[in-house]
C-alpha cells in the first residue's frame, strides 16, 4: 500500500489532503491492494496518512459513491466484494457501450482520431503485458497504454455525444476489479 504523498499537511488545505487520501486509496482500490470485505478503519487510515479521520471520511466517501467501497450507516466502509460474475456483467455491459462508442467514432471520426488511434497502438503492442515470464503480475505500463488505446478509439464520437464516450471508463472505475481478475474471467468465458 502507498503512503499518503509526503508534504507539510498544515500548508495543504483539507480538500488537496482528502484528494491525496482519495487517489491513493482509488488507485489501491482498482489495483485489488485492499482486500475484498475488509473494513476501512478510519483511526488506522488516518494514522498512515497523517491526517484527520474527518478527511479520510471525506475522501472514502467518494469511492463509496463509485461502487468501490460499501457504506452501511452506523458501520463505516469496506472494500466491495466482486464475484466472478459481477465482474463478467460489469465488462460485458462495457465492451457493448464501448463498441458502440466505436462505432460512433469510425463514423464521425477525422485524421486527427485515426492518427491517436494508431499512434496508441504502437506504443500498447510492444509493451508486455506482464512484469516478466516468471511474475504473472499485470505489468502497470501496459495497463496505462490499453486505457489510452481505449480512449483514443472511442474518442471520435464528437461533442455532442461526448458523454458516451466516457460512459466505459465510469464503468471501469466503478469496480475494484485487479486486472488479474480479468485475466481469469477471459480464460473462463471464453471459448
């Protein structure tokens, strides 16, 4: 887990202090670092990041907002659990907004989309997906280019349908899912 970044707390205002706690704990969160079912104990979080538990509050309650942590009043919060299924729902609903994002794309998109398309893909296709052959560990470069292959490829779709084109990424942030987990739902779903 990753410490809360190290500058003076008293010269950052709250709302910078609860965006550091937050991205931290997001990026956790989406890389599977928090155990499933595990609860957020707010004196503890405080303690590692060397604020005040009403900041932490704060900064737990936006996960909590994007499915990626449960509230139950009187209880506090704890990481969600995801099923196999859940997982296989949430991505078959993506990839079905995605492609007809991307179909949106191929139809109103210019030299400039094409040019990013390609441009993405050339950086995504050689990086390897994994740390190496021996750590089946998912490689966090390679997950940075296939966001930004993604992105580009829906990007075409035009002002006026923007919001579509970030409806997958919402859908991809709404989840703890560990990229492994992916891994695992494609190997057992598909043919």
């Amino acid at each position: 887990m990753s410490p809360c970044p190290t500058r003076a707390r008293k010269q950052l205002p709250a709302s910078t202090r609860t965006e550091a706690v937050h991205d931290v704990l997001r990026a956790e969160l989406l890389r599977g670092e928090l155990i499933p079912g595990r609860k957020l104990r707010m004196v503890e979080l405080a303690a590692r990041f060397g604020v005040s538990q009403s900041v932490v509050r704060a900064a737990v309650t936006r996960p909590a907002e994007q499915g990626l942590v449960a509230s139950t009043p009187q209880r506090g919060f704890r990481v969600r659990e995801l099923s196999v299924e859940d997982i296989a729902h949430l991505t078959e609903t993506r990839v079905e907004i995605e492609s007809i994002a991307q179909r949106m794309s191929i139809e109103r998109g210019d030299v400039r989309w094409e040019t990013k398309v390609l441009a993405t893909h050339h950086i995504l296709e050689p990086t390897p997906l994994t740390k190496d052959k021996d750590d089946a560990t998912v490689n966090e470069a390679w997950m940075v280019h296939h966001r930004d292959f993604h992105r580009a490829l829906i990007a075409g779709c035009g002002k006026p349908t923007a919001h579509i084109s970030s409806l997958p990424a919402r859908l991809r942030h709404c989840s703890p899912r560990p990229p492994r987990w992916n891994l695992v739902v494609t190997s057992t779903t598909m043919p």
